[in-house]
C-alpha cells in the first residue's frame, strides 16, 4: 500500500524514530510527501499565540532529528511547529487542511485504574479522521 502523503505528530517520544521510518517506506517510492509536525499545547490561561521559548526550542530540536532521519528517504519533507489547544484536534485539523492519505502517530501505554487506555489525543484522532491512521504502539519498558 503506498500513500502519496502521511502526516506525522511527533512529541519527543523514543518511538517517534519508528513511526517516521514507517511513514517513510510506505510513501511512493517518488513524489511522496511528508508533513512532520511538534505541537506545543497552549494552557487556556494563555492566549493561543504566547511565546514560549524553552517549548518551542524543544520543539525545534525534534523536528530537526525527524527531519535528519527522514532526508534519507528522499519524499518531499515539510516539518512544521504548531501551537494548539488540543493535540488531537490540531492533528485532524492538519491532517484535513493538507488533504493527506494518512496520519502515522505514535501511542504509548497507558493506564487508567489499572486498566489499558488510549491516549486522549490517539481517540479524538481515530475518531475524527477523514484519512486512514496508523498507530505505533510502544508498550513502556516494566522496571
């Protein structure tokens, strides 16, 4: 299956090496493109547009490294730094705005009363798509 464009959110996370390296092989061979975006959650105490540097140089530093690991792929790369109120929905909102054939996001485990549950973001995502999603499922390392 090959898609000629897949967004990928990246957050800092160990696994996010694995999910562009997937979004990457399953782009065309030639003309694919890839959107890699880090968002920074604004707290509603602060208005959409604050400056936050110590985030967005964070931010910044991974985009680079997904941008490094990407370039070898040779798909047209646009990594974007994006504040939003809500991860999932400035997820599909991209998404949407940029037509893509698909989101390939990162999920790590998390646990609510004991029991699995999927990231807040990772639902709205699955939910609210217009697109396929693919999920990278990292389980933590148990100490």
């Amino acid at each position: 299956m090959d898609f000629s464009s897949i967004l990928v959110p990246v957050s800092g996370s160990p696994s996010d090496e694995q999910t562009v390296k997937l979004a990457c092989e399953l782009l065309k061979p030639s003309g694919g493109n890839l959107f890699i975006i880090y968002i920074i959650q604004i707290n509603r105490s602060l208005p959409i547009d604050a400056v936050l540097p110590s985030e967005v140089m964070i931010g910044d530093n991974i985009l680079k490294s997904m941008e490094k690991l990407a370039e070898k792929f040779k798909h047209q790369l646009k990594a974007e730094l994006i504040q939003a109120r809500e991860v999932g929905y400035a997820i599909v909102q991209e998404a949407t705005r940029r037509k893509v054939d698909g989101i390939a996001m990162t999920s790590t485990d998390s646990k609510m009363f004991g029991r699995f549950e999927l990231e807040k973001s990772v639902t709205y995502v699955l939910k609210n798509a217009e697109c396929k999603v693919l999920l990278w499922h990292d389980q933590k390392t148990k100490k």
